[in-house]
C-alpha cells in the first residue's frame, strides 16, 4: 500500500514498537495497517456418489473446473460464505455443511477452506462466473482440466474417503519451492498430492 487509508498520507514500511515484523506506518496521523491472510471458502457439493464442478467463466484458470467458492465477506460466517458462493457460482443450493479441508496457501497469504455439502436437488446451472456446472461421478472427473493444486487434492481425497463414508478434516500447506513451482506439504491427506 502507499497511501494511509485514514488520512491519505504517504505510509513508509518499518517496525512499530513493540512489534517484531515491519508494518506500512502512516507518516502522518501513525496509523499502522496491518495486512493479514485472507479466507477463501469453497464447497464441495455431493450428491449421490457425484460431486458438482463449474467451468470458470474468469480468469484466472478461464476454462478449467473448480468447485465453488471465493473470498468470505465480512459480516458472514464460513459456511455462509460456501453457501452463497456456491448459490452465486451454480444457481445451486447446499446445506448439512461439514469442514474437510483446509489449505494453508503461504506463497500468497490466503487460507482456503472446503465445506462438504449435501446438494439438496438437480436444480442448477451456470452462474456469471461459470461457463458451466455438471455432475461427476470419480471416473468422470476431468482430472487433467481441475483449475488449483488444492481442489485437485480435495476431490481425490473425497473420493477415497467416499466409500467407507468417513471424512476426517485434511490439512496442508501450499508454498513455493525454489524454483517457484507450489507444492503442497500434505499433514494427514492420504493420497500423495505433493
Ligand atoms: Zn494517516
């Protein structure tokens, strides 16, 4: 950031008192804004042994599959958040919410949460930002054409936990190796995503 969002003054990076990391401070009125991780909430909407994808009709990632999901807005809870993305994403409704997984994303300061969710009927189609949303049954997946490392992980993860119906939240972190490829350090998924 470059200007203090109270005053419109300029701000410098440095390290408030009594802090241990430097923070944008306002040159002006002292105001220090600190700049903190960002929640995505996504869902993964079931129904029978399908889950629902949709198309991106956005960059980034225009074309492939994604489950559906964005940023939380203040005001909502999590599986608000799931909820309404996934009404916004595939005219879709969802409920029996339950976490299974969730992503540290270090490289861009973002935590990404997944809710499974029953899909309560057939009645949905392509939001504004999809181009499409169908049903999958496993073998149907296109698993070549899935948008992000971390949805990828949860839906092969889904469908390993589907048979015995027994659904442990998943944990991982997301980051960058040296090469700037994202790895995912899985804590507990047991599938090998890295
Ligand atoms: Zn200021």
């Amino acid at each position: 950031m470059k200007y203090c969002n109270l005053c419109g003054h300029t701000v410098s990076l440095r390290i408030p008192v009594s802090d241990d990391r430097e923070r944008h401070v306002c040159n002006s009125c002292g105001e220090v804004h600190y700049l903190n991780p960002r929640i995505i909430v996504c869902s993964l909407p079931c129904y029978e042994d399908k889950v629902l994808l949709c198309k991106r009709a956005i960059e980034p990632r225009y074309g492939l599959w994604t489950l559906p999901g964005g940023f939380m807005e203040n005001g909502e809870s999590t599986s608000q958040a799931a909820i309404r993305e996934t009404h916004e994403e595939a005219n879709a409704h969802i409920d029996a919410l339950e976490l299974y997984s969730l992503f540290n994303v270090i490289h861009i300061n973002q935590v990404h949460l997944f809710f499974r969710a029953r899909l309560q009927n057939l009645d949905f189609s392509a939001g504004t930002e999809s181009l499409e949303v169908a049903l999958f049954k496993h073998e149907e997946v296109p698993w070549d054409k899935i948008a992000f490392p971390a949805v990828a992980s949860t839906l092969q993860q889904y469908f390993l936990d589907l048979p015995d119906s027994h659904f442990p939240l998943r944990l991982a972190d997301v980051n960058l190796d040296k090469n700037n490829n994202r790895i995912i350090k899985p804590h507990n998924f047991s599938h090998d995503n890295s």
